[in-house]
C-alpha cells in the first residue's frame, strides 16, 4: 500500500468517524471467509457497516479527530474490524449478538474489542450485553412521547365515559321538573 493509499484510507475514515457518532471495533480472527461474508451480510441487513482497517491507519484517523480517543489504543491490537453504525447506537452490538447466536454457544467472534458511542468510550467484550440493551435515540423519543401522552389520555378518556352519564344525569333532571 502506497502512502498515498493510505492517506485515502486515513481521510475515508476520518470523514466516516464524524458521520457516525457510532462504532465499535471487533475482532473478527479465526472465523471462515464464509463466517465473515455473513457477518457482512447480517451488518448490511441491519444497516450498519462492517470495514477491516490496519490499527495503524485507526489509529492515525482517530488521532485527527477533536475528541480524545487514546482509550481505545488498547483496543486496536491484533486483527481489528470496524463496525459503523450512523443512527443507533446499540445495532451493532446487536448484529454481533445475533451472528454468534446463530453460529452456536462454540463461537465467541466476533469479540468486542471497543466501542465509542457519542463520545463515550466501552472496552471489552464483557461490555456487549450492555451495549446491546441501550435504547436508541428513537426508542428514547418514542418512550418520553408515550409518557407525556398517557396523562391527556386518561383525562380524555374519563371525561367522555364521563359525559355520557354526565349527559344523562341533566336529562333526567330537565324530566323532572318539567
């Protein structure tokens, strides 16, 4: 790879870590050429990407962004994928969770080497099962829209069973004095 390949691939990721506040690295070793096509696959159905880059070049991309990345040097060492993800930040936690479920309980790839999600730096692979219960932005949204709704309905709601009877109730007293 020439210098000026590199600088490509350094500038191509650059420009991919600000537009998604989303990653995390994997190492995706020892699995088949087949295994990692369906990785591939999986990560494009669920819409995020999947991208093998030299740490180096990771590293040299993460070092021209403004935020301090310097925690995930630990992370890129050995064989490193990069997983982007431009809108949740829990999907590729999930897409690693769903592949090994589906390859069996005897594959452990691939393993969450790091991830950053707005900033925030997770290291490890212990830390997937909590990346994969995060709520997305939207999920979020949708929650507080569902909370803030709630009370009017129950107002609404005990109002018009209410205004039938209500309604009711005045008829029958215009009846009687009349």
């Amino acid at each position: 790879m020439t210098r000026e390949e590199k600088a490509q691939v350094i500038e191509s990721l650059v420009e991919k870590f600000n537009n998604n506040p989303f990653f995390y690295i994997a190492d995706a070793s020892g699995l088949s050429v087949g295994q990692v096509n369906d990785f591939r696959r999986l990560c494009f159905k669920e819409g995020v990407e999947y991208k093998v880059v030299k740490n180096t070049l990771i590293k040299k991309a993460l070092d021209q962004l403004d935020n301090d990345f310097s925690e995930l040097d630990v992370a890129l060492k050995g064989f490193s994928g990069i997983i982007f993800s431009e809108e949740s930040n829990n999907a590729p936690a999930k897409v690693i969770k769903a592949f090994r479920s589906k390859q069996g309980k005897e594959i452990k790839r691939p393993l969450l080497k790091g991830a950053s999600i707005d900033s925030d730096i997770f290291i490890g692979d212990e830390n997937l099962e909590t990346l994969s219960n995060l709520k997305s932005k939207s999920e979020l949204i949708g929650e507080v829209i569902s909370l803030l709704q709630s009370p009017a309905k129950n107002v609404i709601s005990a109002l018009s069973s209410g205004g039938d009877k209500l309604g009711g109730i005045v008829k029958t007293l215009q009846d009687r004095e009349a």
